[in-house]
C-alpha cells in the first residue's frame, strides 16, 4: 500500500494502511455489539466492584515534580494481588483523581505520566495482571505477544477482561486510600479523570462506559479498536499475534466482538480526548480512529504524525498533547470541595 504519510522504516508493510489524511481516517466505523454485549460488561463491573481491594499504601519511593510517589497494591478479581503506584501531591490537599493506564510493555516506574494534568492530583499508576513486575501473575505469560492470547477462547476467560477489572479495583483502591475522593460517582461527589495510552487506551474504552466515578478521559493510540479491521491489517504490535491466532481459530472472532474498544466507545458518553496517529506499526490507525469516531459524548481529537515510532517534531507534538490535557481535564473536572 502506499500512503503520502511516509517515513524511512524497515516493514514490511505500511503503516499508514494507505490512509493519507485525518478525513479518509474519520469514517470508519465501530462493528454493532455482539449479543449480550452491555449485559456481558455490567456483570463483569458489578463482580469487580464488589471485590474488597484492602489496598496498602508503600513508603516513599520517590519525591518529583510536586509530588511523593508510593508503592500500592490492592486485590482485584479472582483475588489477584497487583501492584503500583500512587503519588500524592507533597503539600497540600487532594483536589483530583487520576487512574492511568500502561502501555503493553508494562509499567517498570512511573515515568512520564507523572506530574498528573491538574494539581493538587492524587494518582494510582496500577500494573495490570501479568505485566511489570509489580502485575507479575505466575500463570499469566509477560509479554504482549502471548500476554493477548492467555484464555482467549472464550469471553469469560480471556485476560482483557480481567485487565479491564483491574483498572475497576484500582479506582476502588484509590478511592479507599484517599479519603477526599471517597464519594467518587455518588450525587455531588467528585469524578475521577482516566489516562490511557496504547494498551491503556484500549483498556480505559472498554472500561469506562459502566463506570459512574469517572469524569473525563483521555485515550492515545488506543489499541482493541475494530477487530474485524485490524485482522485485515498486518503490525509489528501484539494484535499480529492476535491475526496469526485468528488464522488457525477463527472462532475467536467471536470472543474478540466483546473486546473491541471502538464498539465499548459507542457507549462511552464522558467527555473524552483523543490523540489517534496517521502512521503506526503497531496498533493500525484505522482502529485507533474508530475508537474516536464511535464515542457517543462529547469528543475532542489531536492528530499525531506517528504513534510507536520516532519521528522529527515528536518532541513538539508531544508538548502540545500534554497542554491540551491539561486544559482539557482542567475544564471537565470539578476540584474536590
């Protein structure tokens, strides 16, 4: 395929995918809901909001940016203990939540997700199951490529729904060690705000829809978004070991309708921010600009040049996403009291 979107790359194939520009990116569409989609996701939200996470708050591992930052864990479903982190503003009160969810690499340290968008932030940086070595789960295979298949022959198995309840019992875990975001989602409470890029993007799409203590959300190159797209597409990311599974299995095209982010978006109505890119070798940008294109509320965009890949003026793109969350978030939320 050829695009006018071009850099000097080694694969062999393009990933641009032939899109050229935004406009060719923002018709495609999200595949309809499989049945017993919402009923599917609902049960699942209520089991994880019913685990008690009894999360332990760590010493300080580190002290930046405004911000003392602690090692958490907490229990989630299936009564998998994972862990984090969770930084703290250094001086004064909680005036937001923040849960943000890692890349499929995993999370080894906060990194740049740190300071949060707003001030004054309290933020849980979880590890979801099986990835880092604070989500280490002895049964559950640590690199993306196998991690995206572990029990993906049925719904009810499949480790993406279980990564989804982690981001659940993360925000209980927050809530429940940050006493000014405890009445997160009830009448007159706080919402918390939610960063995802990638894997996380993916996660917080399906996640989100079904969770009433978030306010605004923030996805980058999010991954899951199409599936009957993406398995037409070749990558350098783990949904190519999805396409050579599906290639032996195709019954798993069924399971994968449950997880596909652009559908769960087309029930996602919080204001929410994304930053979809036009060349990408590992999460196709049709499927990233399908999870856009399917959100049901309010929606704002930012274009990249490339998501998974250096380019020049990565550096300048990246600025301007972090000012356009903090405005964003700043605008969407409501400070504590």
């Amino acid at each position: 395929m050829a695009s006018s979107v071009a850099f000097s790359h080694d694969f062999a194939f393009d990933p641009a995918y032939g899109y050229d520009a935004p406009d060719a990116l923002l018709g495609i569409p999200a595949p309809p809901a499989p049945d017993g989609f919402d009923a599917f996701w609902r049960g699942r939200y209520a089991r994880a909001r019913a685990v008690d996470t009894r999360p332990v708050l760590g010493p300080v591992e580190e002290e930046r940016d405004g911000v003392r930052i602690h090692g958490v864990t907490y229990t989630s479903v299936a009564g998998v203990r994972l862990g984090g982190w969770l930084a703290l503003p250094a001086e004064g009160s909680v005036r937001y939540g923040f849960v943000v969810g890692h890349g499929y690499g995993g999370r080894q340290e906060p990194g740049r997700d740190l300071p949060a968008p707003l001030p004054g932030a309290a933020v849980i940086l979880p590890c979801v199951r099986g990835m880092g070595e604070r989500g280490r789960v002895d049964s559950i295979p640590d690199l993306a490529a196998e991690h995206v298949l572990h029990g993906i022959g049925s719904r009810d198995t499949y480790v993406i729904g279980d990564c989804a309840a982690d981001l659940w019992c993360a925000a209980s875990a927050l809530t429940a060690l940050v006493p000014e975001l405890a009445e997160a989602g009830l009448p007159g409470g706080p919402r918390l705000g939610y960063l995802g890029e990638s894997f996380g993007g993916g996660l917080g799409a399906l996640a989100l829809p079904w969770d009433d203590r978030f306010g605004a959300a923030q996805l980058t190159v999010p991954t899951f978004g199409n599936h009957s797209l993406r398995l037409t597409l070749p990558c350098a990311g783990s949904g190519e070991s999805v396409r050579a599974h599906h290639r032996e299995h195709p019954e798993v095209g069924e399971v994968l309708g449950y997880f596909d982010a652009a559908t769960a978006a087309t029930r996602l109505t919080l204001p929410t921010l994304v930053a979809a890119a036009l060349f990408d070798p590992s999460v196709p940008p049709p499927g990233q600009f399908a999870v856009h294109n399917a959100l049901a509320g309010e929606r704002e965009l930012q274009v990249l040049t490339a998501g998974h890949f250096a380019y020049r003026g990565m550096v300048a793109e990246a600025a301007e996403l972090d000012a356009n969350r903090t405005r964003f978030f700043g605008e969407r939320l409501t400070a504590v009291g």
